[in-house]
C-alpha cells in the first residue's frame, strides 16, 4: 500500500498541475487529461486520487489559499524573532498575496480565476469565505497587539481597521493584476504602506522586552 506521504504529494503534484494550467490558459482549459499531462503521470492515476474534475479543483483551489498562509506564518515568525514593527509585518504579509513576482502572480491567477467560480460554487465559496473570515481576523489581532504595543490609537476599532485595510490591500491586487504597468508593484507597496501608517501611527512603548517578548502580527 502506498505511504500517506506519497498520496498526499501526488495530490499536491496534480494541484501545482492545475495552477499552472489555469495560469496559462485559464480555468476552461483544465481537464483531467490537461492536468494528467502537465503534472507527468497518467490519467488513470489523476483519477485514482480525484474523483471528478470539481474536486480536483476544490483541492488545487485549497492548496493555494495554504500555501499563501504558510508563506505568512513563516514570515511573522522569522519577524518576531528580530523584534519587527507590527506595522511592518502587516505590510509584508499582505504583500504575499499580491502579484509582485511571477510566483505570486501565478498564485493570484489561480485565486482569482476560482473567486469567479466560487459565485456558482457553494464549496468554493465557503473556502473563500473562510478565507477572507481568517484573513480579516488576523489583521484584527495585528492592531489590537498594536494597541497594547502603542503603535496604534487605542480609541481605534479593530474590527473597522481590518476592513479597510483588508479591502484596501485586494483593491491594490486587482489593480496591480489587471494593470502592472499602470500600476508598477513598487507604486502599489508605497501606497499600501502610506495607507498602514495613517493607522499605526504611534510608537511601540515596548522596546525594552526582547523581540520575542513582543506582541506580533498574529
């Protein structure tokens, strides 16, 4: 019988396979066989681990959303270890899902391609949902940190703050998607920093506890 490792990266394998055929050619070019060819195995195999096209689809679309979570968690982590300002750490980690680089403009492909399917698809939908829910929730606990911190006004709500900020950063994407010259990544980072600074507009009065005593972005 084969290892649970090996099944879960052949799964993983058929994903990258889907994202790379949707960032081709768009979400009507993927087909088992498409993605069969493109990943390197049969089909046969492709439908050994996926029982229809949706949910080969439901996991590809999952793989990104935990991929781009990763990437954050990582992140934080290597900045609490130096002690960064949470301002900055927000800034970082919603820059993971921008399309600033060929890896993360593949990445916003695929999502936005399933964004589009998620209207029609109840179970897309709800990973979206819970997506943005997380995503929403996470900035929240960054300014309430900041608060304590004293990087943000403690009168600020942040439950306000974590929507503008979040729909204010997937405005940026949009834009910077749709029209990379228009909008250069750089121009786009200046503006979504100016944006962060008219909300952690205080200094952290935390400076004497060690880095990893401070309060973080998480």
């Amino acid at each position: 019988m084969p290892r649970v490792a090996d099944h879960e990266e052949r799964r993983l394998q058929v994903a990258a396979a889907v994202g790379r055929v949707i960032a081709a050619d768009g979400p009507n070019a993927v087909t088992v066989a498409r993605t069969a060819a493109e990943a390197g195995i049969s089909v046969g195999l492709v439908q050994h681990y996926f029982r229809s096209k949706d949910e080969m689809l439901l996991f590809a679309y999952g793989h990104v959303l935990e991929r781009f979570e990763r990437r954050v968690t990582a992140l934080i982590g290597r900045a609490e270890v130096v002690g960064t300002r949470i301002e900055h750490m927000v800034l970082d980690a919603l820059a993971e899902s921008m399309p600033l680089d060929a890896e993360r403009r593949q990445d916003w492909r695929v999502a936005l391609a399933f964004t589009g399917r998620a209207a029609d698809d109840p179970r897309l939908g709800e990973l979206k949902t819970a997506a943005l829910n997380r995503t929403r929730a996470h900035i929240a606990q960054a300014v309430v940190n900041a608060k304590e911190c004293g990087e943000v006004d403690a009168g600020r709500d942040e439950h306000v703050e974590a929507a503008r900020i979040a729909a204010y950063a997937e405005g940026l994407t949009s834009h910077l998607y749709a029209d990379p010259e228009g909008l250069p990544p750089a121009a786009a980072l200046a503006a979504l920093a100016d944006h962060l600074a008219g909300v952690f507009t205080g200094v952290c009065t935390l400076r004497d506890r060690e880095p990893g005593e401070r309060p973080s972005a998480r």
